[in-house]
C-alpha cells in the first residue's frame, strides 16, 4: 500500500539543501506509480496577472502576481480556482481539498467567473520520478502534511511556511521557528 500524497503539501524541512525548494510549501497536484508533480504555493514572482493574462485580475486571489511554481518548464502555466459550490469528484484535486480545481485559461474569463470565487496561476511545476518523492521524504527532505484550501489562496505567501508548520501538532510545529540563518543564532 502506497501512501501518495495527492491533496497535500510537502513542506521543506531546514534539512533540504535544494535553493530551488527552500522553505518551500508544495501542493501535491498528482501523485502515483509514474512520480509526483506540484506546485510551489509560497513563490510569488514580480509579474503582474494583468501583464500575463488580460482578463483574468479580476479573479486571481491577492497577491495578484504570477507564481513560481517550481523549476520543471518555467514557461508551461498551470492554473488552480475555488469553485462556488462543491466540485465532483472527477473535476477536483482531490477530496481533502473540496472546491479546488484546475482551472483552463484558455476559458473566457467572465464565464469562468460564474464558477470560481478566485484562482492562483504558477508559471512552471515541481516534478518527481517514479519513487523520488518517497525517497526524499524518507531521507527526510520533506514533511508530508494535510493541506488547507485556503493555503492555495493566501495573501501571505511569504510567510506561509511558518503558518503551515505552526499549525502542526507536537514538534512539527517547533520547526515554524527555525531561523532562516542558524549560524546567527
């Protein structure tokens, strides 16, 4: 029985020497026998929606900018809505992220509005061969933890790491205070 982790985040650990995934938080869009691909939540970039996508501000959820959504094909773009009411199974990411889905932004924008409350859009995705994300969660590269909604969505990402580590139980919760330098501490 694998534990795939489709739904959730991975949370680099202070452990994890990659620059392209410090303190990163990553949503888990797929994950299977084939690998793991997702998306960094916490890297906004300084271009502007607007500058991107015309149409679309108006329902990109602040900061309205584009992600960095990992190193594998910076120019391919993937889009994530909350949708309104309930999404079927089929149409969603997961069940433990009801109302989250992909989002076609090859879709009038005004359309779509009827359907989602707001939408994130990465430039760019995380991508893992077959075993590589267990692999690194058990050389302990990464927390696997349950993700919330509004963590696709939030305002704050520059702070999101903390906030996700925060709201852990036990110790896990301890590492939200690992300072980003230890030799100054």
């Amino acid at each position: 029985m694998h534990d795939w982790q489709t739904g959730r985040l991975v949370v680099a650990t202070p452990a994890l020497e990659d620059p392209n995934f410090e303190r990163s938080v990553v949503l888990i869009l797929d994950h299977d026998h084939d690998g793991a691909l997702g998306v960094v939540l916490n890297r906004a970039s300084d271009l502007a929606i607007d500058d991107a996508l015309s149409g679309w501000v108006d329902l990109v959820a602040a900061p309205s900018v584009v992600f960095g959504g990992g190193p594998v094909e910076p120019t391919a773009v993937v889009a994530l809505g909350r949708a309104t009411a309930s999404v079927p199974a089929d149409q969603g990411l997961s069940p433990r992220l009801d109302r989250v889905r992909l989002v076609d932004l090859g879709d009038d924008p005004a359309l779509a509005a009827v359907d989602l409350e707001r939408v994130r859009v990465f430039a760019g995705y995380a991508g893992w061969g077959p075993g590589q994300l267990e692999a690194e969660v058990d050389a302990g590269a990464w927390f696997t933890v349950d993700a919330d909604p509004a963590d696709v969505f939030t305002a704050d990402p520059g702070r999101l790491w903390q906030a996700v580590l925060r709201r852990q139980p036990d110790e896990l919760a301890l590492f939200a205070t690992f300072p980003e330098d230890p030799s100054l501490n």
